[in-house]
C-alpha cells in the first residue's frame, strides 16, 4: 500500500480520546456548587432563627407583663380585671407554643400542664374563672416566677434554636392541635380555647415563614406551598364563630395533615423525621 494511503487510513481509524482533566473539573464544579447551596440552606436558617427568636422573646415579654396584671388584679381583690389578664397573657403563650415543651420541658409541665393540671395557668383558671380569687395569691406568685425564668432562659445571648428542634415542636404542635385541641380545647372556663388554637396556629405559622420556608422552597418548592396551603386550610376551619360551631372533624384531619407535611420536609433540611409522639 502506498505510504500515502497508509497513512491516511491510520488517520480516520485512529481513536478520539477526550481531555480527563475536563470532566473531572466538571465534577468538582459540582461538588463544589453542592456545598455552597448547602451553606447557603444553613446561613438561612440561622438567619430565620434569630429572626424567629427575637420573635418569641417579644411574646414571651407580653406573657410577663400579663400574668404581672394577673398577680396585682388578685392582690386588689379585682376578678374582673384578674380574669381580662390570665386572656391577654395567655396569647403570646400560646404563640410560643412550637417551642416550650421542645425546648423547655421542665417549665412547660409548670407552667401550662394540661389536661390535669395541678399548678400553672389551668389550676388558676377554673377558681379565677368562677369569680374565686380565694388561695389564688401562691399559685399566681409561682406561675409569675417560672414565665420569668421562662423569660431569662429564652432572652439568654448564648440561646439560640436548633433548626431540629423547631421543626420538631411545630409538627408535634401541629399534631396536637388535631388530636387533643380539636376535641374541645385547653381552656373550657375562660372559653379561650378557639382563640387558643387560633394563636398555636398563628405560632406554627411564624416559625415555617421565619425559618424553615425559603430553605424548603430551594429543595422542593412544591412542597413547600402545599405547607403554607395547608395552614391556610386550618386557618379556614378555625375561623368558627365559637367552639360549638368548629367542625372538630376536619381540623383533626387538615391539621394532622399539616403535621404529616413537616415531616416529609425533614429530608430536604437534612434534619431528622420529627416523631409525632409526646
């Protein structure tokens, strides 16, 4: 074969190898894109975090200031004024409720305990509620003393929320507000308990929106509208014009439902499934 054509058919059987270096700069560039958004998701959430703290240190300061009133109502022998103040301190509590028993179970079970409450605001409620302010002084004094210690621990500098546990206690909150609350509520005397729920939900609400939203939204967008779909559908059915009127059947479905989203969300935080249990 002449040396021509030789070398021409050498020239098209001859194989193509592409540059390695190319592709495994490719897949350092995505591994390195991957730990940014990755840092990004964290540097939101803590954002959101002290966003949501400063937050739940404004309720919690509105909770002291009320069972303040409540303590020199009773002192003055004023019911009326005693019963007006249990209500208003009791909204930024229930607020914060995502994060007492989370994040402060010892002075949760002292200060809200229920249904068998022996202390806290509930075993004032039903004497309170019924125009007796008889034996109320102690009980008040200790509930003013723990929603203040209650008050310095989350106020702390050093305090700060772990994403975990926020989405923890708002899918427990979730769960609870279908399961328990929606059987009739927590506060039957002062017949707050539809207001109760109300800002539990507002509370749940604040949290997803302040912290855990934007990073979802990054990972699964749709999934993060159908959670802000679903508290607006709890937020529907809670708009009942009293207690007896709430259709307890579908708060316990649409809310339960709400706890169930959390959950799916936990892997697209990197956080664990919360447990829904006590």
């Amino acid at each position: 074969m002449p040396f021509a054509r030789f070398f021409s058919a050498t020239r098209r059987v001859a194989p193509r190898v592409l540059p390695r270096p190319a592709v495994l700069f490719s897949a350092a560039a995505i591994a390195v894109a991957a730990t940014a958004a990755s840092g990004q998701g964290a540097d939101t959430v803590a954002k959101g975090a002290e966003t949501y703290k400063a937050y739940v240190v404004e309720q919690i300061g509105g909770t002291l200031a009320g069972v303040k009133d409540l303590q020199a109502a009773i002192k003055a022998g004023d019911a009326k004024a005693a019963q007006a103040a249990w209500i208003k301190s009791r909204v930024g509590w229930e607020r914060v409720e995502p994060i007492t028993a989370e994040f402060f179970g010892e002075l949760d079970e002292v200060i809200d305990p229920w249904p068998d409450a022996k202390h806290g605001y509930h075993a004032i409620e039903a004497r309170l509620f019924a125009g007796n302010l008889a034996e109320l002084s102690a009980p008040t004094e200790k509930l003013v003393a723990d929603v203040a210690a209650f008050d310095k621990a989350v106020s702390a500098p050093g305090f700060q929320f772990s994403a975990q546990g926020l989405l923890d206690g708002a899918a427990k909150l979730a769960y609870e507000l279908g399961e328990k609350k929606a059987q009739g509520g927590e506060s039957p005397y002062a017949g707050t308990s539809l207001i109760d729920m109300r800002d539990n939900l507002q509370g749940i609400d604040t949290l997803y929106k302040s912290v855990l939203q934007a990073p979802l939204k990054a990972k699964d967008a749709k999934l993060a509208q159908s959670i802000a779909e679903k508290i607006g559908e709890v937020e529907t059915t809670l708009k009942a014009p009293d207690i007896k009127s709430l259709d307890q059947a579908k708060l316990h479905k649409s809310a339960e439902e709400l706890a169930v989203l959390l959950q799916e969300a936990a892997p697209h935080l990197a956080l664990k499934k919360p447990s829904l249990s006590e």
